[in-house]
C-alpha cells in the first residue's frame, strides 16, 4: 500500500488525501469504487469515541473519589465495556487517520489499560505519533517512556529530548521532569542552576512537587 493511501470499510484502497478531499466537498460521501459510505472524518471520530470515554470516566471517577489518576480501572459493566469497545474503535480510527489528540488518547487507553488491554507498545506508539505533531502531553509522556524503558529501549537522552518539546510548551510536568535530569545529571549535563529555573517554572503552576523541589534546591544552592 503507499504511504498516501488507506484502506477504507469496503476493502478498497484509495488515496488518503483524496478520500478526505470528497468528505471536505460533501460531493460525494461514498467509495469512489463501490459507493459504499465512507467513515466519518478523524474530527466526527473524536468527538464520538472521546466523549463516550469521558462519560464512562466520569462515571469510574465519581465511584472512587480521590484515587490516583494512574490507578487502573475496575472490571466495567457489559454496557460500559461495549460502550468503551465502541469508544476505543473510533478514537483509533481517529488516530490512525492523524488526528493528534486521538492519538493521545489511545496512548492513554493503553498505557492505563482503561477500557483495554495494557500495552506498553502499543502506547508509545501512540504517545510517539501524537508528540511528533506537537502534543506537548504526549511529548511528555513520550519522555517518561523513554525514561522508564516502557515501550522502548531505556533512553535518559531522548527522555530529555521529549521533555524539553514539552516544557516549551508550558507543560508542567515536563519541566518538573527536566529539572530532575538536570538535578541528577540524567542524560544531560547536570545543572542545579537551570534545574531551579525549571522547577520555578512548574511550581508557578501549582506543581506541589515543584515547589517541594524548588524550596529544597534553592537552599542547596544558598
């Protein structure tokens, strides 16, 4: 298959740009082989697939308040998990179309194993695909990966690669993460001067650990 192209519903392969050039036109909304309908576009997939996520999120969330945000799931109804199944297949396809954020979200659906089964690959994959268009949540993510060796090869330098896209950003816990590997010297040059300024740069948010770090590193360097 070229790189341009996809395979749509029906079986046919069309050319990727062309397929969204008759969904844009509203010409034609079907193969252009078969005229079998075409799937929704990345957008309608998104806002389809994430929001029946977020209800069932919402839902898990209220019956456990205060639990950590990393704490995996519990077993789901059989409404919520054919819901969930639903979810997962549109914010792939989403994904697989390019839309960033659905990349980012099925990273997270992996990564936590909500709704699906945990897969570290298949979550790096996704966090890798959303960062390189710019996520910075993905770019973060994509840096603790690297850092943990989950999905990947253990890798301090391109962690720190990933972090700092992400802290350019303003993403809190990308700057919080840099200023640790340049606190420790992990796969940068260590600098308690620059690991300040990050810190800083986090605990402006409200970053608690940041603003642990920051007091702590301030009084090292006094």
């Amino acid at each position: 298959m070229h790189l341009t192209s996809r395979q749509l519903p029906c079986g046919h392969k069309y050319c990727k740009s062309c397929v969204e050039e008759l969904r844009k036109k509203g010409v034609d909304q079907s193969c252009p082989l078969c005229r079998k309908p075409l799937p929704p576009g990345p957008e309608m997939l998104f806002d389809l697939g994430s929001g029946m996520y977020m209800k069932i999120k919402g839902a898990i969330d209220r019956s456990r308040p205060g639990v950590d945000y990393g704490t995996p799931w519990p077993a789901l109804s059989t409404n919520q998990q054919r819901e969930m199944n639903q979810a997962v297949a549109m914010l792939r396809e989403a994904a697989d179309q390019g839309h960033a954020e659905a990349q980012g979200y099925c990273a997270e659906l992996y990564n936590f194993g909500r709704g699906a089964t945990t897969d570290d690959g298949l979550a790096f994959l996704y966090y890798e695909k959303s960062a390189k268009q710019g996520w910075a949540v993905s770019q973060y993510n994509l840096g603790c990966c690297y850092r943990d060796g989950r999905g990947c090869n253990q890798n301090h330098e391109r962690a720190v690669e990933w972090f700092e896209k992400a802290a350019l950003q303003g993403q809190a816990d990308a700057q919080l993460s840099l200023g640790f590997a340049y606190s420790l010297g992990q796969g940068i040059p260590q600098n308690h001067e620059r690991a300040v300024e990050l810190y800083a740069q986090s605990a402006a948010t409200g970053n608690s650990i940041a603003q642990n770090n920051l007091a702590v590193s301030r009084s090292r360097l006094m």
